[in-house]
C-alpha cells in the first residue's frame, strides 16, 4: 500500500460513505467528522509522556511492593491466610474494568479516562494505607485495580494519538523499561519502607508521585477528540456509555476468574457448588453480555463486529495465550529453585534477573525493528517462536542440566514476549478503523490481563493437583497425610525432611513443574499459531500517513461502526 498524497476528490469519498461511531446510531447516512490532527511539540510531548508514564511507572512499582507486603501484612492484621486475595482483589478488578475505559477514552476524552482511572487507582492506594481491617484492605486494592488497568490503557491510547505508528512501537518500548525499573524497584523498595516505617508507608508515599502525574495530566494532556464528541453536552455523553454491557462483561470476566482463583487459592475441587456455581453465572453473564452487545447497545463497549475481524481476534487470542504462558512461568521457574533444586528464596529469585533485562530489551528491538523496516509480520512470529525455544528448553531441565542452561533458558521467552506483546498491540492498531483504535486497545489488555490471571491460577491448580498424586505414590505411612499437606503447603520445610522423604519430595515437584513447563510448551505453540492469522499492514510514518491509512482500512473493511 502506498502513502502517496491523494487528491481531495479522492480521498472525500471514503469519508462520505463510511459510518462513524461519533455520529448518531439512528442515522443512517451520517459521515465522518473532521478528526483534528494532534500534533505537539516536542517539549510539551516530553510532558505529556512525563504525565502518562509515571503513573505507569507507579502502577508498576505497587504492583511489586503489595507482594513484598503481603507477609507483613497478614502477620499485623493476624490473617495470613487471607494475604493472597490482597493481590487476587486487585487483578480481578483489573482484568473487569481495563477494557472499559477504552471507550470511556473516546466519550469522556482523552484526559478525562485518565483523571478517572487516577482517581480510583489514588483512592484505593489511599484507603490501603489508612485500612483498619484485612476486609478493608482487599476492598481498597479492588477499588485501586478499577483505576489500574485503566491507567496503562488510557496511556497507550493516548500515546498512539500523538505518536505515528512506524514510532510507536519505539515508544511502547520506552514505557516498557520504565514499567520494569517500576516493577524491579517496588520489591527492594517495599522491604525498606516497611523496615524503616511500616507497610502503611508503602501506600501513603505512593502520593506525591501519583499527585505529580495528575497535575501533569491535566496541565498538558489535551488531546482532541472529533468536533461532534467535544461538542456534546455531558449528559449526551453519559448517555453515550454503555452501563449494561459494561455491568454484564464485569460481570462474566469476575466470576470466570474468581473461579479459577478460588480453586486455586483454596483448594477447592472442581465439582465444589461454589466453583462450578460461578462458571455458570459467568456463562449467564457472557450470554447476557452478547445479546446486549448485538441487539441493545448503540455504542457497544466492546463491538462484536471489531473482535471477529481477523487481525483483531488472531491478536486478542494471541495475547491471552501468549500471557498465560508467560505469567504461569514466572511465577513457576522460582518455585522450581526452591523446591527442586532447594536454593533460597533470594536465589531462587535471582533466576528471573536475566528475563527482567530481557523483557526490556524485547520491548525495545521489536520498536527498533519496526521503525526501521515499517514491518511487523515476520516480527511477530519469530517472536512468538522465541518463546517456544525458551518453553522447550525448560521442559529439557534435569538433574544434569548445566548452570548456564539453568540462568538463560528463560531468557528467549522474556525477550520474545515483550517484542510480541509490542508488535501485536501495533497490528491491533494497524488493522482497525481510528474510531476502533481505543476500543481494540482496551480489548488487547482484557485479554492480555486476563491470560495473566489464568496463566497463575490454572498452572498452580495443574501443579498441586499432579503433586498430589506423586506424593500420595511416594509417601506411606502413619503420618503420610501430615506430611504430603505440609510439603504442599511450604517448600521450606524440604530441606529439613529425612533423605528418603527429601527426594520423594523433590522428584514430585519435579514431575509436576514438568507438566506445568509441557503446558507452557503448548500455550506458546498455541500463540504461534494464532499470530500466522495477523495481517500485515503499513506502519505510518506520519500523522498524515496515518490518517489516510485509517481511511483506508474503512474503505477495505467497508466498516459500518456504529452498528453490529
């Protein structure tokens, strides 16, 4: 496709003809609006990004200083077995409300979405510091998760608004490393504070840099949406929201993976009422959620036209199997070091250094390499293959397996994902209509956030379940319960077991992670070959470019926005 300037008879008709999601549903001929070009200078975009990224960067760092916390927490409130769901709270929220705000960003701007998912992020950090009870905990990281996933999407919108997309990968890997340094400080961070002042200061001092992204926001994130949406009053906007589709997909995304969770976290069996009760309100919900998205809503949170398109669905299915591969062997090669190869806590977590330099780096190559060719197709696959090397190479780990093999096995699936997570969020964008490009932003994190709740909750469900079997087969005895639930419960005490329950122990670890990395294998293939579907569109070098791109992908997709 070529980006020669088009004359304005050449171009006009395509706006004509084509339907915007701006205009009114009930209007059959309605054409697009005039959409005012965003282009900043580069000091005020210095700010902006200032704005946007250090509210990612502080989303990143919370995220890793809550599970610092997490022990010290449950020891002060005296509830140590309620400490897992401070976390669980939070991403089940963020996994609800992250694609909502993509529409939420083309009604209430830009800014707007933003200020919004601040609000609720600050005040549930807020209400975490000032929490009285465990209960009230949990419930404030649930509120801070409504704002979370907001913020990161809400960003990555904005960004592709100011930001030609030939750059824009470059730039989603800038956000990238400042995301990591977030995520690799918030643990050392978290310890000190909770040492020198208490956990509650981990909370509370989270708001001079939340009140600095704030300011920012509002001084200089002023991004224009098309004439007729700015236009509007509030109330035409509010009407604009889509409050049942929203109601519903809260509510089929919450119980799926409280269900998962739950299994997980407390052990449940999957016949269990209360597990199988909630995959059945979740179906209800789902069923609900499409009725309303087909046949009620006039400007559908998430389009079902947008998720059946080709690029769009091979890159939300990508996504999501792509992250639970990811995020089940991250949370996974940590605990192979600790209970396969007895190592501590501090060097078990060590391993994941070299995947954490990795995951920046990715990020960075796959915006280097798109800026550089304009392509992203052969990218994304070579992507998606590094991290099937990376799984295969763990599933190989025994007990001859050299050190190197031991540190930098995992390297390929850090670097690989991160450069996949950053071309396909390009192709998503490359694909859609601009009227669709917040929208599909939104739907690229729910599925990603998604895949990452489920990689955690159904890898540890396979873990303990084969695990339990293997020790039942290699402990007998008076006392074998006792010690098969004590195993399962702390690695801890591994060490200090006899040598004969020593290696029953171990070689049972060692046989489920075995089939918890085959499963990874097998998500990684999975992604690979869902990314064989995405279309290879031109990156934009320009704000110009890009804009007749979109008008392009209208007239070839013959797009009719509003409806389904």
């Amino acid at each position: 496709m070529s980006f020669n300037r088009k004359s304005d008879s050449e171009a006009r008709p395509l706006l004509d003809d084509r339907r915007s999601s701006y205009g009114s549903a009930d209007t059959e001929n309605t054409t697009v609006p005039d959409v005012p070009l965003n282009k900043v200078s580069r000091s005020d975009l210095i700010w902006i990004l200032a704005g946007l990224w250090s509210a990612v960067f502080l989303g990143a760092l919370d995220g890793t200083i809550v599970a610092t916390l997490l022990t010290p927490i449950g020891s002060y409130f005296n509830k140590a077995n309620q400490a897992s769901y401070i976390g669980t709270s939070y991403l089940l929220s963020v996994c609800c409300f992250t694609p909502l705000y993509g529409r939420l960003s083309d009604i209430l701007g830009r800014r707007g979405a933003m200020l919004l998912g601040l609000f609720f992020f600050g005040t549930g950090t807020l209400l975490c510091g000032l929490a009285n009870s465990m209960e009230t905990l949990i419930a404030a990281r649930a509120i801070a998760g409504m704002g979370g996933g907001g913020v990161m999407t809400v960003s990555s919108v904005a960004v592709t608004d100011l930001i030609p997309l030939k750059q824009r990968g470059l730039y989603q890997g800038m956000c990238n490393i400042l995301f990591g340094l977030g995520a690799g400080l918030g643990g050392p961070l978290g310890g000190w504070l909770n040492d020198a002042f208490g956990w509650r200061s981990a909370f509370i001092l989270q708001m001079p840099v939340l009140a600095f992204s704030v300011i920012l926001v509002i001084m200089k994130v002023k991004i224009k949406l098309p004439f007729d949406v700015q236009n509007q009053s509030t109330s035409a906007k509010l009407k604009r929201i889509d409050f049942f589709g929203s109601f519903t997909l809260v509510g089929t995304v919450g119980c799926l993976l409280l269900g998962f969770s739950l299994k997980s976290t407390e052990e449940l069996s999957w016949s269990h009422p209360l597990i199988w009760g909630l995959f059945l309100v979740s179906a209800v919900f789902g069923v609900a959620f499409v009725l309303v998205e087909h046949y009620w809503s006039p400007y559908p949170i998430m389009p079902l036209r947008l998720i059946t398109q080709r690029t769009p669905l091979a890159v939300s299915l990508s996504n999501f199997f792509g992250s639970v591969a990811a995020f089940s062997m991250l949370y996974n090669i940590p605990l192979y070091f600790s209970a396969v190869r007895l190592n501590s806590s501090t060097q078990s977590g060590l391993h994941l250094l070299p995947h954490s330099v990795a995951l920046s780096t990715g990020s960075v190559f796959a915006g280097w390499i798109m800026r550089r060719t304009g392509k992203l197709y052969t990218l994304t696959l070579c992507s998606a293959g590094s991290a099937i090397l990376a799984s295969a190479l763990v599933c190989l780990w025994g007990d001859g397996t050299s050190n190197f093999h031991l540190w930098f096995d995992i390297v390929p699936q850090g670097f690989g994902m991160a450069s996949l997570i950053t071309s396909t969020l390009i192709a998503m964008i490359a694909g859609v209509v601009k009227e669709d490009m917040a929208v599909a932003t939104g739907i690229t994190y729910l599925f990603r956030t998604t895949g990452q709740v489920l990689g955690v909750s159904l890898s540890g469900a396979i873990l303990q379940a084969v695990l339990v079997n293997k020790l039942r087969a290699r402990i007998h005895g008076p006392n074998a319960a006792e010690i098969i639930e004590n195993i399962r419960h702390s690695v801890n005490i591994i060490p200090s077991l006899d040598a004969d329950l020593r290696h029953a122990a171990v070689s049972s670890y060692q046989d489920a992670l075995q089939v918890v990395f085959i499963c990874q294998l097998a998500m990684n293939v999975l992604t690979f070959i869902c990314c064989f579907a995405i279309q290879e569109n031109p990156l934009p070098g320009t704000h110009e470019e890009q804009e007749e791109q979109y008008r392009n992908n209208a007239s070839r997709n013959g797009t009719s926005v509003e409806g389904q």
